[in-house]
C-alpha cells in the first residue's frame, strides 16, 4: 500500500466547522468533495458547500451549493448516475428527527448546478435517501440508498429505485432496541456480494451492526459483528476482487473517542476483518470516513478535529 496524496482539503479558520465529507472522482486526479461547513453543527448558518482538487493536488475553495435559509443543513452524499448525471443529496432541517432530504444536480462534472428539489416532496419521516453513505447500483440495475432516521428509537432503511431516482421505494424499518429507547442504529453502508446485498451499520451498542438482504428488497433482523463501534460513522468499500475495505474508529462504548481511525479487510465477504492500517492515532476527532474505490486507488476523506478536511489517496 502506498499513499499517493494526503492532503488538507480546507484551511483552518477561526469560528469555522467543517464535517460529514463526501465525494466524487473525476478522472485524471480530479475530486469533487462536499461537507457542510459554518459556526458550529446544527446552527442555522450551517450550509452544504463543495471543493474541487485539481490533478496537481490543489483544493479550491469552498463554493456554496445549498440555500442561506436560515436553516442548518447537513450530511451531504454525492451519487453519480449511469448517464454521467451528478446528484447531490443532503439533510435540511432545526433537529434531526425533523429533517427533510433536498437533492441537487450536475450534468457538467460538478461545475453548475440545477435548482434544488425536495427528494420526497413533502416528506415528514425524517428524512429520505442516503443519510451519510453512498448510495449504490445493484446488479439488477436498481438503486439503492442507505438512509436511517431519529425520530425516537435510531433505525435504519433503504430507499430502492428502480427509475434512475425519479421514485423511490422505502424498506420496512430495521431496530435493535425497544420503542422506547432512544438509541439504535443508524447510517448503513452497502455492498452487494454473490450472497446478496449487504449493510455494517453505526450503533450505540459498542458494535458494528450487520443485515443481508437477497434482493435489496426485504432485510433480516440486524444483528452485532465483532468489530467495535463507538457511534461514530463508518464507510466501507467492496473491491473487484471480492475483498472489502472497512473505515472507523476501532473503540468499543456509546461516544466513545473518535481516534484512531483505521483502515481494515475483510477477505470472507464481512464476517471477519482485519486491521490494514492506521490512517491517524494521534489525540483527538477524526472520524465521518467516505470512501471509493478506483483503478487501483482508494480514495478518503475524513473529519479533522472539525477544522478541517483530510484527503487521503492510497494505491492498494
């Protein structure tokens, strides 16, 4: 494994938060990164924006994709359609059990951007579509979105498409803890092996949670692998060859610490993984990894103390 690129995507500026990274590539060592960046998370001038990296490594600044409402916004995803299409997808909304999902799209590479849309119009559940992790095309063409909501109990779900996004099919809802409780799982990500689809999801309970799926379609019960979780996001990526990269921070309790952040495999489609390597170990809050496999190369971004943005490129 070499590092190709490791790189500060924003600079530091006072009374400025950034967090909850995304991307794109673009070919030729171009990346389009989204995040939501403002005085603090949550605050009601909290807006999406998005940075370019240029093929020499350069990041341009950041560039406003969604509204100054007075609303905060959150949690961007980026998903690149089979006709080359762009959509952004992100969070709008005072509290998190209340959001609503908006969506904007590219035809040109991330330059210009179309008027923004609700995803679901009128959509009162908390939110729709993707929540923090990519969404992905299965075998039979279809779409999938993991998305998760916090209205009581922490759940999770997955939107389907079968029309390129212009509708959207919602799962029945996946929990591990009765109503009552206020805790869960939340913000699943994807893969589709031989066996199925698949999702690892982030949880309160110390673990890594798991559900397969033979069709994307109907989901069994959630149930705890053996890596631990600190209810912090995490992102994984299936490779041409069958293994999976995982990213998180390896500690085990309900908010637990936010460092290190590592990298493992898993050659056994997920029941097992092993640590590849350690991305940051220092004191401190690294955390929200995305990442995206291509050509070789494995691309992450990720939370830097909430300053700023880490870009990492590795080539496997």
């Amino acid at each position: 494994m070499k590092i190709l690129a490791n790189e500060f995507i924003l600079p530091f500026r006072e009374g400025r938060q950034c967090h909850a990274s995304h991307f794109v590539t673009l070919g030729e060592g171009e990346v389009f990164c989204v995040y939501f960046y403002g005085s603090k998370e949550g605050n009601d001038d909290v807006c999406i924006y998005g940075s370019k990296r240029t093929p020499d490594g350069r990041w341009s600044a950041p560039r406003l994709l969604s509204e100054e409402d007075g609303l905060p916004h959150w949690n961007p995803v980026l998903f690149r359609r089979k006709d080359g299409a762009v959509v952004l997808f992100y969070k709008v909304g005072k509290t998190i059990a209340n959001w609503y999902t908006k969506c904007r799209i590219s035809y040109d590479n991330c330059e210009t951007w179309g008027d923004s849309f609700e995803m679901i119009p009128n959509d009162t559940t908390g939110g729709r579509g993707p929540v923090r992790n990519k969404a992905i095309y299965l075998s039979d063409g279809s779409i999938l979105a993991p998305g998760s909501t916090e209205q009581g109990r922490w759940k999770c779900f997955f939107d389907r498409s079968t029309d390129e996004g212009k509708t959207w099919t919602r799962s029945r809802d996946l929990c591990i803890l009765p109503e009552e409780d206020l805790k869960g799982i939340i913000q699943p990500t994807l893969w589709q092996s031989a066996e199925g689809v698949h999702a690892l999801l982030r949880s309160t309970e110390g673990k890594i949670y798991r559900t397969d799926s033979p069709d994307g379609v109907e989901w069994c019960d959630p149930y705890p692998t053996d890596m631990s979780n600190n209810n912090s996001g995490i992102d994984l990526v299936a490779l041409p060859d069958g293994r999976l990269i995982l990213c998180c921070n390896p500690v085990s309790g309900n908010w637990a610490s936010r460092t290190p952040l590592s990298l493992f495999e898993s050659r056994d489609n997920g029941k097992t993984f092993t640590l590849l390597s350690h991305l940051v170990t220092m004191e401190g809050k690294y955390a929200y990894p995305a990442l995206r496999y291509e050509e070789g190369k494995l691309h992450i971004t990720y939370t830097w103390n909430r300053k700023t943005l880490q870009y990492f490129c590795l080539e496997l």
